[in-house]
C-alpha cells in the first residue's frame, strides 16, 4: 500500500513539472487517475473507451513522464534543493544568538523567516 502511494505521489509531482508537456487530453487522463483518484473504470466511462484502453493510456503518460525526468532531472534537482534549504534552516535553529547585537540577531531572525516561507512554498 505504501509503495503504491509513493507511486501516486511521484506521479502527481512529475505531472506538475512535466504535465504541460503531454498532450492535452493524456494530461487530463493522467491528472483524473492520479491527482483525482480516478480508478481505470471510472476512468474507461469517463472516456467512452475500454479499461484497457484507459490502462494503455496511463502506461504511456507515465512511460513520458518518466523519461522527461530522467533528460531533464527537474525534480531531482527539486528535491535536492529542498533537502539543502531544510538542511540551512537545522543550521539556522542551532545558532546561539545570546551574545549577538540587536541588529545582527534581527537580520538573522529576518533571513530564517524568510528561508522558512522558502520551504513552505515549495
């Protein structure tokens, strides 16, 4: 079950990076199966043509996904510089700012916010 949700979620981040990158009518497929749950059946109704066919078409959206991915590594990098910016707010938490002057405990206290709003929106 975890490892289908895993699935799920990378999906639904490679079609926010890549989605505008697919036809049309396959984001929509891929967007209705992952980001709106719907299941292959539902999916087959929705779009007049057999649950095989609803699978073939997933298969195909992911198989594209996948390999806009791997040329271009947009969320690889992503998540590479969400690890590192987390990485510099640890660092930011664990600063003593006892001794230092009103105005560098300020700034300091400024550039956490703002790294922390950094993080959140990402």
């Amino acid at each position: 079950m975890a490892e289908l949700q895993s699935e799920v979620y990378e999906i639904s981040m490679l079609l926010d990076f890549y989605g505008q990158l697919l036809t049309e009518s396959q984001y929509n497929v891929m967007d209705m199966h992952y980001n709106q749950d719907l299941s292959l059946t539902e999916l087959a109704e929705a779009l007049q043509i057999t649950r095989q066919g609803a699978h073939d078409f997933i298969k195909r959206g992911k198989k594209q996904l996948l390999d806009f991915e791997e040329k271009l590594g947009l969320l690889a990098r992503f998540r590479e510089a969400r690890v590192q910016l987390e990485s510099l707010q640890e660092d930011f938490q664990l600063l003593d700012r006892s001794e230092m002057e009103g105005g560098n405990a300020y700034l300091l206290d400024q550039i956490e916010q703002k790294l922390y709003k950094i993080i959140s929106d990402l």
